[in-house]
C-alpha cells in the first residue's frame, strides 16, 4: 500500500506544484551586406542549467489547479458575472476543460452504477433460479463481456455502429437515412459509452451477486414462503437485506472504476464529444516531445479527491453498519 499508492499519490501531488522551466532566449543580431536582423535562439546550456538545478522544474503552487485548463476560478467568475441566466452560465462553464470532462464523468458514473448494480441483482436471482442443468452455461454467457479486454469490446462496438457495420447499417436503414452516424452526435456518443460501460461492468455485479445468494438462509426463505409472503416480498425483505454488505462492495468497486473511465473513450475516438478526467490526463502526458507532468499531476489529484467525495457516503453507511453489528 505504501509502495505502490502512497508513495506514488505523494510524488504526483509534488510534481503539480512545480511546473517545467521557461527555456532561456538568446537574441543576437545578425549584420549583412543589406542591414541588420535580430534572431531568436535558445540557449541550451543555460536551460540545462536550471534544470540540473531545479529538476522538478519552478515552483508554481497551487496555481496549476486554478489555471484555465482546471478550477478556472477566474474564468468561472468572469462566466457568472456576465451571464444572464443559469443556463447561459452553464454553457460556458462546460466549455471549459476540466468541468467539460468533469461533466461527462459524473453523468457516467451516475448513470452507469446504479444500471449495473439493479441489472446485476436481476440476472443473478434470474440465474439462480434456473434449474441446475441450465445454470453452468447462462453463467458462462454471462461471464463474457468481462472476459472481453475492455479496449477490444470497446473496438467492438465501435466498429458495429459505424456506418458500414451491423447497428449503423441498420439504424440508416430504419430511418432511410444513409449518411446519419451515432458518432457524429454528442448524445449519442454519450449514449454509446454509458451502454458499452453498462455491458462491460455487469458481469463483475451478476457473479458477486450470484455467490451472495448462494450464502442466503433457506430457512428463513422457507420460513417467510410459510407465511405467505410472495417471491417478490421475500427477494425485497430476505434477500436484499442479506446482500447489503455486498451491495455496499460493489458500488464501492463501480464508483471508483466508474469514475475513472477511460478506455471507451479512446477506443471510440470519441474526444470530440466525451472526455472523462483520465482521457484529460493521458492527453496531457502524451504531448510531443513536451508532457505537461505539473498540469496532469493536478488532474490526478483532483480525480482522487472527486473519487474520495463520491466513496464517502458509502464509506460512512458501511462504517455504521459494521458498528451496529459490533454491538
């Protein structure tokens, strides 16, 4: 834990404090038969210099999360002063960079969840009911889309609803439309990814869930049928409550995975419409020949912190769940 989180969350946390050093310019002047002219050069020497002096580069502070390209303070003020209305602030705010991506994030991760989690239970008691014969293959299909790497059926369905493939083909048919594309719409793009993360994260809920029902009194599921109570009362006031713990589990899990989405993004090439926090990240570090270390740095602490925000409820209900039960 301190090796490989703590340690490396401290070094990022540092690195976004200092930012790289401006390169020193040399102007010289150069004298021909025609007059003088003035050229710029940089002076290699002296910018090695600073930066055997200074590795981490200069000192910046804070200033890197509350530049443009992340809190935009300023920018956010300056947008509220002069709108006249909410949703006018709003456009401009999403505009910005990091509530952009912050945006898209969150409606990711509000959306996704809470599909996979009811999804999950659904498939799960549906599975369990089913007689033993038929139960080892329907868990097995039901399995795949996890076993899939994530960047191949991200690939997959990418390739399916482009014009030429399967749903794209169909969709232009549907509507006699032969140049629509769901990649050329902001909603649509946002639809695919919500539904390719929905397909992708469900096997991970269904199988917790299946082992969680396997571990469900049968006493006090025969005890309430005696009673008569229906299969959907039992499920909702046995079952449920039995499966709290895990419940509280996989949110944890989907919150954070969720939270930090990022190969559907690239997959798709879907930046021009969808990027999440991760995406900003990665594209910072793959600047040519120039990675902006300070400006990714600041986002990866900020995502840290909107990962911690989002756990915190969780976190506190499982915290007084587990005293409840000390007690």
């Amino acid at each position: 834990m301190i090796l490989f989180i703590a340690l490396p969350i401290v070094s990022v946390f540092v690195q976004s404090l200092f930012v790289q050093h401006e390169q020193v310019l040399v102007i010289s002047e150069n004298c021909g038969p025609f007059g003088c002219k003035e050229s710029t050069s940089i002076d290699l020497e002296a910018t090695q210099k600073l930066r055997e002096e200074a590795p981490l580069g200069r000192f910046n502070g804070f200033g890197t999360y509350f530049n443009r390209s992340h809190l935009a303070f300023a920018e956010v003020g300056e947008a509220w002063a002069v709108s006249g209305t909410f949703s006018e602030f709003w456009d401009e705010v999403v505009n910005l960079p990091f509530y952009g991506a912050l945006t898209f994030t969150l409606t990711y991760t509000a959306l996704v969840t809470p599909l996979v989690l009811l999804l999950g239970l659904a498939i799960a008691i549906g599975v369990n009911a089913l007689p033993r014969l038929l139960k080892g293959p329907s868990i097995f299909v039901s399995l795949l889309p996890f076993l899939v790497t994530p960047l191949v059926g991200s690939l997959i369905l990418f390739w399916m609803v482009d014009g030429d493939g399967v749903i794209g083909a169909t969709i232009q048919l549907i509507f006699d439309d032969p140049n629509l594309s769901l990649k050329a719409s902001t909603v649509l793009t946002w639809t695919m990814l919500i539904v390719y993360g929905v397909w992708h994260t469900l096997p991970f809920s269904f199988i917790v869930f299946y082992a969680g029902l396997q571990t469900v009194p049968t006493d006090t599921l025969e005890a309430a049928q005696i009673d008569g109570a229906s299969k959907w009362q039992r499920t909702i006031y046995v079952v449920v409550p039995h499966l709290v713990p895990l419940i509280s589990f996989v949110t944890l899990m989907l919150l954070m995975d969720n939270f930090r989405v990022f190969e559907p993004i690239v997959s798709f090439s879907a930046e021009a419409h969808a990027r999440s926090l991760s995406w900003i990240i990665f594209n910072d570090l793959r600047e040519s020949g120039n990675p902006l270390y300070a400006s990714a740095g600041a986002t990866s602490m900020l995502t840290i912190i909107g990962v911690v925000i989002l756990l915190t409820p969780v976190l506190i209900r499982t915290w007084r769940d587990f005293n409840r039960k000390a007690h």
